[in-house]
C-alpha cells in the first residue's frame, strides 16, 4: 500500500517539475540535445537488453521452469521503468533548475532539483515494493521473488555499467581535448564531447544509480524473506515487507522537509532529509513492532543495519569532503606532480576502507547475535528501507550537474552559475555518501545472499553444509571468486580508456576538419559523440557480463556447491573492498581537483591544478565505472548461484 | 650439511668477486659513497631494531618462555646476518662489474654481477637452513622454530618496507627535481639524491628480498614440521629438511651453471640457471623419495608447489616484460596522457592477478588432495626449495642497476654504460620473476601457517575448530584482517611520499643554495639526501608494525581464536591481491616507460614520455614499496598469531 503511495507521490512530484517553465529557446535547445541522447542511449541499449534478456528469459524457463522466466522479465520490466522515469525527470528537472535560478535564484531553483531527483527516488522503491508484493501474493513463496530480483540485477549491471563506460567516455574525451589541449573551459559547447558528457551524468549516475539501489532493495528484502521462511515463527516472512513499507513512509516524509530559506546551505538542507528519514524509520518500526508483537530483536538488528550504513556513508563523506584533511592533503601533494598526487589519493582511499570494513563487519556480526542470519537479512533490509530518500538525494546530483552545464552553454551569466554551482557541489557530497550508503548496503545484502544460498542449499539438501575455510574447496573458490571483480574493474576500465580513445580521435577530427569551429561561428556535431560512447559502452559489456555468469556457473558445476560458497564470499571480499577505494579515492581526488579550482595552491591552471586534473581523471572511471558497478556485480553472481543451487547439488563433478 | 656446504659455497663466491679490480679512483669514490651510505642505514636501522627485537625478546620471554625469547633473538641474529652479507657483496660487485664492463666487455662483466648475487642466495638459504637444523637438533621440537621463524619475519618486514621507504624516497626525489624540473639526466652526479638513489637501491631490493625469501623459506618449512609433527608417520617432520638441503644442492647446481658466452643474452642464461634448479630439484627430491621410502605423494605435492610457483613467476614476466603486450599498450596509452597510461596499467595490473590465484588456489587444492594440509605445506617447501638460485637472480639485478650507475657517473663512456645497461636490463625481468614467485612463496606459506595454527590450536584444546565462512566471528575477522594489508600498503606510501616531499625540498635547497652545482664544478652534499631516507623510513616504519602486531593481539584476545582464524585468512586474501596487482602494475608502468625510452612512441623528451614517466612513478612505491612488504607482513601475523594461541584460547575475552 505504501509502494503506490510512494509512486503516487512520485508522480505528484512530476508534475510539479514538469509544470515549471523550460526557459528561452536556446535552453530549450540544449537541454533538447541532452534529452535526446539520453533517449538514444537508453534506446540502444534496452535494444541490446531485449536480446540479452530474452536469451536470458529462456534459458531460465529451460532449466528452471517458467515461474522464474517470467518473474525474471517482470523484474527487469520493473527495473528498466524506474531507470527511464528516473531519466526522463532528470532531463526535464536540469533544464527548469537553471531556469529557476536565473528567476528565483537558489530558493526558487532547489526545489526543483531536489524534487526532480525525490521523483526518481520515490518510484524506484515504490515500484520495488510493490513489485516484490504482487509477486509474494500471486506465489506465496520467497524464491520466486529471486526471478525478479535477478531480473533487476542483470538489467542494473547493464544501466550501471555500460551508463559508467558511457558518461566516463565521454567525461575524459571532453576533458583532455577541451581543457587540457585546446584550453577551453568545461562545458564549452564548442566542445563535440560535451552533449555526450551531459548526457552521461543522466545514463550514469542517474538512472545507474536508481537502478543500482532498486537492485539492492529487492535482493535485500528477498534474502530476508527467504531466511525468514526458514524459521517456525510466521510472521518473519513478512516484516522485511512491513518494515520496507514503513521505510517508504519515512523517505516521503524526509523528502517533504528538504527545503532551504534565504542563505542555507543546500547540503544541510539534503543532510536534514536524510536525518529526519533515519529518525522517522527507527520510531515508525519501533511502533510496529511493539503493536503487531514481533521480537524487539528482530527491531534492533534492523537498526544496527541503518547505523551501519550511517557509518559507512559519513566516512565516504569525511574522506572525500572538500574542506576536510584527506582532499586538502591530495591537492597538496599535487604541488610535487601528479604522480605524487595520484599516491597519496589512493592511499587514503585505502585507509577509508577500513572504517567501511569495520561498519559492515560489526553490523553484521551484532544483527547476528540478536538474530541469527535472519538478523543479517534484516540489517540490510533496514539499511536500505531508507533509500527512497538517500535515491533523492542522489539523483540530485546529476540534476545540479546539468543544471549547471546549460547554464554556462546557454550563457545565463555568473550569477546564474554560481547558483547552480552551489547546487552542483552540494550534489557532489550527497553523492559521495550515497556512493558509500549504497556499496555497504550491497555489502550486507551480499551477506544476506550468501546466509540464504545456505538456507537454500540446506532446504534441498535437508542439511546444512558448513564453509570452512580449511576446505581446500572453499579456499580455492575463495582465491577464484576473488578474481571476478578485480577482472571485471579491469576490463570495465580498459573500455573506458578503449572508447574515450576513439572519442578523442573524433572531437580533434571535428576541430581539424570542421571550419569555424574553434571560433564558435560554426556547431560540432554532437551525435557522432553521443554515438561512439552508446556503442563502445555496449559493446565493451556484453561480453563480460556473459563471462561473469558463465564463470559462476562453470565453478558451480564443476567444483561444486561448497567451492561455489567459497567463490562467493571471495567476490564479496574484493568486490566490497574495491568498491570503496574505488569510489572514495575518486571522490577525493575530484574533490582535491575542485579544491585547487577554488583557488588555494596557485588555482586554476597552475602546475599543482593540472597535476590534480590528471589525479582526477585517473578517479573518474573508478568512481563511476567500475566501483559503482560491482555491488551489482555481486549481487549478481550471488543470486545465480542461489538460482542454480537445486541443479549444482544433482549435477555437480565434485559432489557434496 | 648441504647448508654448511651452501656457505663454503657462498664464501668462495665472494672471494672471487672481492679479488676482482674495483677500477679508477673516482670510480672507487663513488662506490664508497654507495657503500658509505649502504652501511649507515644499515647503522641506523640495526640501531632501531636492537631496541626493538630487545623490547620483543623481554616480552615474548615473560609471555612465553625463555626458549622462545632465545629463538626469537637467534632467528633475527640470523635474518640479519644474511641481510648484511648480501649488501656487502652487492657494494662490493656493482663496482667491480662496471670496471669489467670497461675491460672485458659483457663476458667479463656479467659473471662477477651474477656471482655477486650467488652470495646472497647461497648465504640466505644456507643460513635459514643452518639456523633451524641447529635449533630442531638442539630442541627437537618444531615450535620452538616458530620463535626463529618470527624473528626472522619481524626483522624482515623491517629490512623490507624500511628499505623500500628509503630507495622509493631516493628514486622518486631524484626522478622529479633531476629529470623533470631540471631535465639533467637520471644518475646525474650533480643530483644531491643520486648516492641516496644507488644506496637504496641495495637497501631496498637486495638486502630487503634477501630477508624476505629467508623468512618465507624458514617459515615455510617449520610449517611444514609442525603440521608433519600431527601424523603418525615419523619421517613427516624430517622431509622438509631433506627436502630443503637437496633444493639448496640444485640451488648450486643452477648457479654454477649460468654464464653468457659472447653474443648471448644476458636474461637467458639466467631463465636457464633457474630451469636447471627446478629440474635438479625435482630429480633429486624423487630419488630421494625412493631411497628413504617416502610417501610419492608428498613428493607430487612438493612439485605441486614448484609448478605453481613457476607460473606465478611466468605470469608476472609476461605482465610486466617490455616485448609484452601489456607493457606496449600501457606505453600506447601514455600517448592520450598520464591518466590513461595509469589507468590502462593498473587495470593490467588487476587482470595480472588472476592467474596467480588461479596458481595458488589450483596449487593449494591439489597438494590438500594429495596429502592434507601437511601436502600444503609441502607445496610450499617445494616452491622455496629453489630460493637460493631466485634470490642470485634478483640481487644480481641491483648489482647491476647499480653498475650502470657507477659508469655513468665516472664517465666510462658509451660502450661501457651500453654493456652494463644490456645486465641491467636483464635484472629487471629477473626481478619481476622473482617477484612473483616471492609473493607466489609467501602465499602458500601464509595457507600452510594458517593450518598450522589450526593444528597448534588442535594440540592444545584437543579438537579441531572449524572456521566456518557463515560463523558471524569468522567473517567479522576476516573483514578486519583484510583491513591490515591495506592499510599497511595505504601507510607506507604515504610515508614514501611524505619522506620524498622532505627529499625534494632538500634537493631544490643545494640547487638553489650551493653555486656552481648546476655547472658541475662543485659537488653536492650528498650524506644530507641519504640521512633524510633513512630517518624518515625508519620513523614511518616503527608505529606501522607496532600498530601491527597490536592489532593481531587485540582481535585475537578479545574475539578469540576463531575471529583470528578469519582474520588471518582475511589478512592473506588482500595481501595477496595487493601484493601481485602493486609488484605488477609497478613492473608494467616502468617497462611501459622504458619501452618509449628505447625510442617507441616518441621516445625520451616527447610528452608520451612524460606521461610514462608519471606512471612509473606511481608504480615505484608500488613495486618497491608497499607490494613486497605485504607478504611479509601477513607472514609476521599469522605466526604472533600461531605462537600466541595457547594464551589466546585461555585468556581471550570470547572464547571457544
């Protein structure tokens, strides 16, 4: 009931955007170019999508009956939505914001960024939830909610992969021809690159990102499900649903208080809503859980969950904050180059794993003493039940970013762009958190996922196998699992650097060969931009998706179940770790560029900003590509595994 | 006998290359420089570590006993002397070697830089050998190698991250003021660093990766006799020995076999030097089998472990070597700037380590299935059993490195810096090899000391304890041990750059401060850049490892022996990784810039070069640095963890 709230909410909040005027004709415009790429990608790519998932859909019914092949295509239908409407506000929201702050200025331009992005945010969990509950009430039975949770996880690694190649492409292309050979400034529409690089933010990290979270949310609820089904008591099974939809009730009413007066800071007023969502969760279940009777511990294991992620997304923000010691010390280090720049940036984006580490080792192992594994399933469910708000926040981002980019395409003056500039900023550090929120809440469903591959193994086998780690199985599936995302950052990266190379051939043959160009008096042709990076993007991905889940199931049938557990858990050691750094030494180094730009060690196009500039670009495809891309990657082989579990145990080499 | 043999060996050795003519007397200066600056961080270092390895005697004596403070100081007397010999020789050959480069061309050369290292690889195996053959005839127990054992490993780790600090600190210093602001060439004699450089380069790579095969290869085989010391069969505890006495027998088999003739290539007669051991080995170790009627299969187990090692070593060549695609195409990058050349090596340097868990896990699981966790620890002895003929081919590579610098810098002309560039170059393939196989050595030694703490646990309580991946205690510990090596790398690199930034400072000061340095008719101060390494290496150095040690303790005596059993599994997991991705990354990033020096792409000046040089120098902590450390410190670990235990299961706050 909460889920058609939430999505009713969402479409309030859509008109409201959509009833806001789109600003002069040039404006119009060039957010028309963007919308348009946006639109071709998403085009290409759910073409792309329809083959792979068809095949997909297949294969599942082949080997595992049509229930699964149908909630498999349900899921992705789900998901695909909520990634398109997620866009499509996005693409309409940047445009009004810019317009509003040539109107309104930074009172009149926030809501209408934040409230596109809480659009975003409230459909995506409405539309999981209520998918997960149509499903539930037809069957009746957990398992069949994994089709449609793997559904949404091939459709997400797609959106947030090949939307990371994509924006990455087109985000290094544009700079390193613009800024640092032509010297043009950022978002010159000179620049070819630059429709492509707007465009990007929107594929990237706005519909990745919702996408990525909606993964998250119905895995987590899914395990929990699954791990209460195991238990006598009955009404387990359901409270990851109750306590979901009172988590939806919280992001409405944390999304309502974002507001800012004359001279707030906008990152406060983010901040608040964020706040105001924990507080309202923890006294909502609290409540539900003293009137409908369930063990207060079931309630406290949820909590730890929430203050888990808490944890670990306050530290992305402390080590990737502008004004805090591990940026100022990156930007420093840049005085003596890059190189030492690029060291010392990667070393505390090492140093900031240890506190994501330390959050999801000590949530998991509290919810477990409260709990069992069922409490593990539960940390994560509460961890995520916020993410109606923490999406809001996110999608902002993206929308502050364009905002700002028409803005200075369109020349609306520096007034103008210092307002969407502070939009854009205080996008960057809820971005930051939602990046850490979201990598520790795939962490903890991963874990979830893992206790019920267990469970799931122990229903058919009326056993519980133990995974030791003296089991030379489990140890070798450790070391192979381990591989999977150190390969797949890998490859993911080395597509970026493949297409933004062809990206970079084209905009210097566009400024060689296109008279007037460089002068202005003449227009790029963005499309041949926008159509390398959708093509490059899916054409570096679909064969390593197919290679992720062919390995998993190679291992699994090969070595067997008790290797495949091993190789689990081994995906989520090095994904979860690589994950982090690779998100927060992004972030930082980002952040040491910005920080350098605004003035302090020489400013902008001093020796130090172009050593930062370098540092930054190094950060890109690991903040955008491949870190965001591996909790879904995870999530991913996790539920594979779990999916094909009945046939590993009858057909497996090495048995049980 | 075969170590004492090994000694008579290496001493021969020595008097050979200590006969030879060191040369002119300005090359003698220079070479008195190095050796000036060699033995005052030695000095210095010993200096620290006397308080500390006393500081650690009086505790492990009032924890543990007498006969593991007595082992303890042996087992460091012991690392300590190998350390010291090899520098010695490596000071005293690096001379020698350019003075016969100038006479006698590259066949004159080439021996006495190869014999150079011999001493080092025969002495360190000998005296590894020798030390636990004396304490196991003395004690007859295998713990009570333990206490040698992990003196070895805590003096390692600091002649080993300490050495690494000090040649990073040097080479990066000198690198950025000498060859990028004032574009002198490198080991330029009016660069302040370039002692501190050549120093390093014997502090860091020779007697460092002298140490830390030392300490692999004894841990390794006192694992392998505690977990011999569980069976019934008496000889289990004595083949590691055998088997280690006929590996040093191969070892000097493989040696004396190595020479060039005119014409051949330098990197081959050392590859052939290397096959020979493993061959010899492998033969003598099966006549062996068969004559004292051991059991075959731990004969194929043994072998296991040498082939896995092989291919770890074979991976990290083909990875790193400058006629590779990898390296070609990291260099091609450079050519779109710094950042894609760093991106496009790091991302090599991921899908580098796949197969060397493929190795590891493939070689583990076989050598368990053949004999058990005594067959891991077998695997491992067999990969070590070669270390003598490893440790002559990587020592030999700063011998020569540092032969070339001696030529340029006492100005032997062309023809000579051309022979010695030809050794160097040589040792640089070498040295990846040896790399890998040392990182390769130091993970299957980590597998085997984890089994044998869960044997010294076994043996004390009397049962076996699982260490379930789905026991919430197991997974906290590993999430926190996967903490350790990370932020081990994480700290040291900053100390690296923190220390280069105090050295650059220190060389633009003379620049600036000294007249007529730039013109070259003054001379720099050099002692000041060689002080400045070695203090701040040692400051850096000394809280990391206490903080290390700390660590171990707390989450042993407060979680008890099962969180430790994940920790330390956790603590193998991101070591290894990092190890192989920084020692291979490091590798390709400086093969990928000499690959445009060699005239490619540009060649040296072009900005491909710039670039290439960027990337070099993020790898060089990388390689030199924090990758070879890892694996000592997760050695260090596991054995305080291993000779903690009996206290752990007693007094640990959560218990069995």
């Amino acid at each position: 009931m909460s889920s058609v709230l939430s999505i009713i909410a969402g479409l309030f909040l859509f008109s409201y955007v959509n009833g806001k005027d789109a600003g002069t004709d040039r404006m119009k415009e060039i957010a028309g170019a963007i919308q348009e790429g946006s639109r071709s990608f998403l085009k290409t790519e759910y073409l792309y999508l329809g083959v792979f998932v068809s095949a997909m859909a297949v294969a599942l019914t082949v080997f595992l009956g049509p229930k699964i092949g149908a909630t498999y295509v349900f899921g992705t239908i789900c998901s695909g939505l909520a990634g398109l409407i997620g866009m499509e506000i996005a693409v309409k929201a940047n445009v009004r914001t810019a317009n509003a702050a040539k109107r309104g200025g930074l009172i009149g331009a926030f809501p209408i960024a934040f409230r596109g992005g809480a659009v975003m945010g409230l459909m995506v969990v409405g539309l999981a939830l209520l998918g997960i509950s149509i499903i539930y009430w037809i069957t009746g039975d957990p398992e069949t909610v994994l089709g449609m949770s793997i559904g949404a996880s091939t459709l997400t690694l797609f959106m947030k992969a090949g939307g990371g190649i994509y924006t990455k492409t087109a985000d290094i292309a544009a700079d390193l021809v613009g800024k640092v050979e032509l010297s043009i400034p950022e978002d010159d529409p000179r620049n070819p690159a630059v429709i492509a690089d707007n465009v990007g933010d929107n594929v990237g990290d706005c519909a990745g990102s919702g996408a990525d979270l909606f993964d998250s949310y119905v895995a987590a609820v899914m395990a929990a499900m699954i791990l209460g089904g195991a238990s006598q008591i009955a009404y387990q099974k359901t409270v990851p649903l109750v306590f979901s939809g009172l988590g939806i009730f919280s992001s409405i009413i944390g999304v309502a208080v974002v507001r800012v007066g004359k001279g707030d800071d906008p990152g406060k007023a983010l901040n608040l809503g964020t706040y105001v969502t924990c507080i309202a969760f923890g006294a909502l279940t609290l409540a539900a859980t003293n009137l409908l009777g369930y063990d207060m511990k079931i309630w406290l294991a949820t909590v730890a969950g929430l203050v888990a992620g808490i944890v670990i997304g306050m530290t992305s923000d402390y080590f990737t904050s502008i004004n805090r010691s591990p940026a100022i010390k990156t930007a420093e280090a840049a005085r003596t180059g890059a190189a030492i720049n690029i060291l010392t940036g990667f070393s505390y984006g090492l140093i900031s794993v240890f506190p994501a580490l330390l959050g999801i080792a000590i949530g998991s192992a509290v919810a477990f003493f409260l709990y069992g594994v069922y409490g593990v399933g539960m940390a994560a469910v509460g961890m995520l039940a916020i993410a109606g708000t923490i999406i809001a926040g996110d999608a902002y981002g993206p929308i502050g970013d364009n905002a700002k980019g028409i803005a200075e395409m369109a020349g609306l003056g520096e007034e103008v762009i210092d307002i969407t500039d502070q939009i854009d900023a205080a996008g960057n550090t809820t971005k930051a958190i939602t990046k850490g929120f979201a990598i520790g809440a795939a962490g903890l469903t991963a874990l979830a996922l893992l206790a019920s591959y267990q469970e799931i193994v122990r229903v058919i086998t009326g056993q519980t196998i133990s995974f030791d780690l003296m089991n030379p199985l489990v140890m070798m599936g450790v070391f192979i699992g381990m591989a999977i995302p150190i390969i797949f950052s890998a490859m993911i990266i080395l597509g970026v650097s493949k297409n933004a190379d062809r990206m970079i051939e084209e905009i210097r043959r566009q400024f060689r060969e296109i008279p007037g160009l460089m002068e202005g008096t003449t227009k790029p042709n963005y499309a041949a931009c926008v159509n390398i990076a959708t093509r490059g993007a899916l054409r570096e991905l679909l064969p390593l998706i197919v290679f992720t889940i062919c390995t998993t199931l190679v291992v699994g049938f090969v070595t067997g179940i008790r290797a495949l557990a091993g190789y689990l858990s081994g995906a989520i050691f090095s994904g979860f770790f690589l994950a982090i750094l690779m998100a927060n030494a992004g972030g930082l180094w980002d952040n040491a560029k910005k920080y350098v730009e605004s003035g302090f060690l020489g400013g902008k196009g001093s020796d130090t900003h172009k050593a930062a500039v370098i540092g930054d670009t190094v950060g890109d495809p690991f903040k955008d590509t491949a870190g965001p891309s591996l909790n879904t990657l995870v999530t991913v082989i996790s539920q594979i595994a779990s999916l094909f579990a009945p046939l590993i145990i009858t057909y497996a080499l090495i048995g049980l």
